[in-house]
C-alpha cells in the first residue's frame, strides 16, 4: 500500500478555510458513511476559527463517533455536534511548532477514546470524505502524502525520502497510547536539510 493511494480523502491545502459554506444541518446524515470507531479530532492554538469550520467541512460525507476540537477557546460559530475542549494556550504560539508537537506526542490519547482518530488542521482536512476505505483501519498510521519535490525531507537514520508528515492523518488508539505506555522521552533531532529547506 502507497502513502500517496493510502488516503486521498485528506488534502493539504494553502488556503486557511474550507472555500464551501457547509453547515452541519444541510448534511445528509441518512446518506452518509458511518464510522463508529473514528473520531475526528482537530488541536488547535491558532487559526482555530478555520480550524472549527474544517472540522464541519470534514463531516460533509462521515458520520463519525465523535467530532472535537481541542483550542483556549470555543468559536462562537462552533456547531453544538462538535465537542470543544480547553487547552492551554501554548507559550509561543506563532513560534517553531515544537511545544504543539509534542502535546499532540504525548496528550492526544487524552481526548478520545474510539479505536482511530482522524486528526485534521484548518490547511489539511477531509476534501473527498466518500472515497473512504473500511480497510484503512487495519493501519495504525496513515497520514497525507508529501509531494516529490525538492527539497526533501529525509530519514536522518535510514537517509530514505519522508513522503508522509506527522501531523493530518489516521491514527490509532493504540499508537497513540504507546509514548506514554512505554515512557517514551522527547528528544528533538537536528534534520538538515529539512522539508521546508533550512
């Protein structure tokens, strides 16, 4: 199975919201796919008003057990079918993503309890949700492909090409419990050349 067939439901995007005004009560739940083990699950310290409307966007085609987002605060727009819960704002929220990475590492577990969730953000969120595949459950880990376009994102240990971030995407449960089961520590590792080229 190819990262980049593995999930094209999911789209990372440049823009910061869903183009389509959705709203929760023009969704057809009787037509939609029913996911019973899946929670939708988005973290948010900034951009968490697009953050919520992704949220909506992304149940356009799923029915999910539960739909939740994690932010400082509840937009004012947020659909009562999404669950919102507080976080802490993170100290430098438009710094470098190294305190929200390893909240998501180790506190993710925290806010669901299905067998997977699907973890979106306001620029990467389910785009084609009718295409999903009951067989990607059997996965621990799936996430939306990167482009293979210099310059790339390299495996510091192996030297291989990452084609798959660590951000959107299916996760399970039981992954997600395994840094805390197994008191995994946070070490940063230095990548150069990163994804991005510095």
């Amino acid at each position: 199975l190819s990262l980049h067939d593995a999930l094209p439901i999911l789209q990372q995007v440049t823009q910061t919201e869903p183009t389509q005004d959705v709203t929760y009560t023009n969704i057809q739940t009787e037509l939609m796919i029913q996911l019973s083990t899946v929670t939708l699950l988005a973290v948010a310290t900034r951009d968490v008003e697009s953050t919520g409307r992704a949220l909506v966007y992304s149940c356009r085609d799923i029915q999910f057990a539960a739909v939740k987002l994690v932010s400082p605060f509840r937009p004012v727009d947020l659909p009562e079918f999404i669950q919102w819960e507080y976080i802490d704002p993170f100290p430098d929220a438009d710094g470098p993503p190294e305190e929200w990475n390893k909240y998501v590492f180790y506190n993710l577990c925290k806010h669901f309890d299905t067998d997977h969730c699907l973890f979106i953000h306001a620029d990467g969120y389910v785009v084609n949700g009718y295409k999903w595949q009951e067989s990607w459950l059997q996965f621990d880990y799936l996430g939306s492909p990167w482009p293979v376009v210099p310059p790339f994102y390299t495996n510091p240990v192996t030297g291989e090409q990452v084609r798959v971030g660590n951000s959107v995407g299916l996760r399970s449960r039981k992954l997600c419990l395994l840094p805390i089961e197994t008191n995994l520590p946070w070490e940063l590792v230095d990548v150069t050349p990163n994804y991005a080229g510095n």
